[in-house]
C-alpha cells in the first residue's frame, strides 16, 4: 500500500549536471524528504547530494538518448520497491516516465514546468511527450509567463511555484580578494552568470549594449561566468561561449571581458557581491523561453541589482524597481541607460540591504512552505 506521504522524483536535472533547473531540483528533492520518504530516479552521481536515506537509482544522463533508454525501468523498479504515494517529474522531460510511474502504482501525478517544456519546437516531443505532460494531476510552474504557456497547451491544474534561493553571509574580505585576484581593481563592475545559450543574449549584448555603457564608464569591466550548455535539451550548434569571444573581438573590446568557467556557490556569492549590477540581457527566441531568470533572484539575494528584457518569465524574477530594472525587450539603449544609473549609485550599501531585503520573498523556505500547501491540497 502506498504511503501518501511519500514521493518519488524522476528527473535528468540533478548535480553533478549544472544549472538553475539542476538546483531547483535538488531542493526539489530535500523538500520532499522533509515530508516523508523519497526515492529519486536521476543521474550518475546524483545520490552524493540528495538527502540521507534516500532511496536513488542512477542512469546515464550526459547524453539525452541514454537518460530517455534507462530512465523507465529504473523508475518503474524504484516505484515497485518505494511505493510512492506521489510521482513527480523535474520537468516535462521525465513526465511520462512519472506517469507510468504513478499510473502502475495507485500514486498521484506532479510535474514541474520549465518554459521550454511548451514552448519547444521539437516534432518527437510535441507529439509523444506533451500528452503526459497534460495528463498531470498537478502541474507546478515556474512563473505567470509558463502558467499562461501551459494553459494554452491544454494542461488543466496548474499553479505557480517560483524557485527559491539562498542568502550568503555578506563578505566584503572576499569581495576585496576577488576583485584583486582577478585585477579588477576599484572599477564598475557589470556580471553575467548562467549557461551560454543564443537565448541568454549575449552576443547582442555584447555588440550593442556594451558599448553604449563604456561611452559612459570607459574603465568597467564585464565579467562573464558560465561555459557552454554542453548538456541542456536544447543546444544549437557551435560554442556560444566562442560566438561571446567573436563579438567582444569584433568590437575591440576584449580588454573590457573577463571571462570565467562554472565556479562553486561559495565563489559565485562572492561573485554577486563584488559586482555593481547584474545584466541579464535575454532574447525572445521562437521555440525557446526563459521560464524564469533563477540567476536574477541569487543576484538580488546578495544585494545585487539586476537589468534584463521583460521576457518570458523574467518578469517574476526581477522586482521592478526593487531588485532591478525591466526593459522592453531589444530596446539596447535603454537597457545601457538602466546600467549606468546604477553604475552611478555603486557603493551604497543601504541600496544593497533593501536589495537583499526584497529578496526574501524568494528564499527556499517559503517554496517549500508553498510546495507542502499544493501537495496537501490546501490554499495557495
């Protein structure tokens, strides 16, 4: 007999694999084994950070084929063994295996949309993938922008779900060491953090926006940190972290870029904190979407202001005027404008605290908090 408490999570988007939906997961994860027990279908490596006494089942997950062949059985037999009382999938991407899951075994049926769970152009996905997504007891979405998608696309019970994040200690030592490690000196400082994909804007950003705020600021630096989305679903061909480098070359800045691959959380905080804004300058791309901007939340968690084009589900990470400015989309002038207001005002310290402040409303705790509400039914 199941047990209603307990839950089962398949999913490709775990550690060791990087990124905002990877992290999302994992508290994902700890947040269902804070409710009773949890098995976990996902990949290789994943067991050495998901919660103790989890019961996990591996597959291969760095090729998209190798997670769709091994996922299912590995599932179906953590299903057999757990007896969950709730299946839930990390994205649109695991739900039908989460479906036979629960389907097999009297549970119910959660998935967790990102935007390209809808949004994607792929024939094979549209018609074999997208049915199970609709079949969800519960569908828990990322932003208004993914709820409104997945209303559209015929996915009945939905609700809003917005990632959390953590608040790192303030530390203005490290900030000092990292801005003296990497030569940066007393200098306006913009940051761009996430997976380099077409979508993220980059390029753009680089030939259009840049710049127009080195006009302004001829002596700030950009620091890039992320490397090519080598694992993500969706990929285009080429390096996008190449395509930055050719920009940035074309224009003559590359004195003006410091590139730095993935680092871990504790040097990505001191990251945020050592920078003066936050650019997120995402496009709209037919068939991709950013769901929701996790980059923008952890930005303003450690007091850092964010600039981005409203788009997608951006809008639901960036308070407007709180924790950042929303441009229209493609409006590059602006968005240069919006950075160099607050180039202008770096260094206040109370702005950051009201920042941080603001933030709050997006700390883990109040996602689990909402996450324990859906999963018992009661109000939002």
């Amino acid at each position: 007999m199941s047990d209603r408490r307990s839950s089962l999570l398949v999913t490709r988007n775990l550690p060791p694999l990087r990124g905002g939906m990877e992290r999302l997961n994992l508290r994902l994860a700890h947040a269902l084994a804070d409710i009773g027990p949890l098995a976990v279908c996902g990949p290789f490596g994943c067991g050495a950070e998901l919660p103790p006494d989890t019961s996990v089942a591996e597959v291969p997950a760095e090729r998209l084929s190798r997670f769709l062949v091994s996922a299912l059985p590995r599932a179906l037999s953590l299903a057999r063994s757990s007896k969950p009382g709730v299946v839930v999938a990390g994205s649109g991407l695991s739900a039908p295996f989460a479906w036979a899951c629960a389907r097999l075994f009297g549970a119910r049926y959660i998935v967790y949309l990102h935007g390209l769970d809808i949004v994607t152009n792929s024939t094979p996905y549209r018609l074999a993938w997208l049915p199970f997504v609709r079949r969800a007891d519960l569908a828990l979405v990322n932003s208004r922008n993914t709820a409104m998608l997945a209303t559209r696309a015929g996915v009945a019970h939905v609700e809003i779900l917005h990632p959390g994040t953590d608040f790192p200690p303030l530390r203005p030592d490290a900030v000092e060491t990292f801005r003296e490690r990497h030569g940066l000196g007393a200098r306006p400082l913009m940051l761009s953090v996430g997976r380099l994909t077409p979508r993220k804007g980059l390029v753009d950003f680089v030939h259009k926006t840049l710049p127009l705020v080195l006009n302004v600021y001829p002596d700030a630096r950009l620091v890039v940190i992320g490397d090519d989305a080598v694992h993500a679903a969706k990929t285009e061909p080429g390096s996008e972290l190449r395509r930055v480098q050719e920009a940035a070359e074309a224009a003559g800045m590359t004195g003006s870029i410091l590139f730095l691959p993935h680092c871990d959380d504790e040097v990505l905080a001191t990251a945020y904190q050592s920078a003066d804004v936050h650019v997120f300058p995402v496009r709209e791309v037919p068939g991709d979407v950013e769901g929701f901007g996790m980059v923008a939340i952890e930005a303003a968690a450690n007091g850092l202001p964010t600039v981005a084009f409203a788009v997608g589900g951006v809008p639901d990470a960036v308070l407007e005027h709180a924790t950042g400015d929303l441009i229209v989309a493609g409006d590059h002038e602006a968005f240069a404008r919006a950075i160099t207001h607050r180039l202008e005002t770096r260094g206040d310290v109370r702005a950051r605290r009201a920042i941080r402040e603001a933030a709050a409303c997006y700390g883990w705790e109040v996602f689990e908090t909402r996450l324990r509400r859906l999963l018992d039914g009661g109000d939002p």
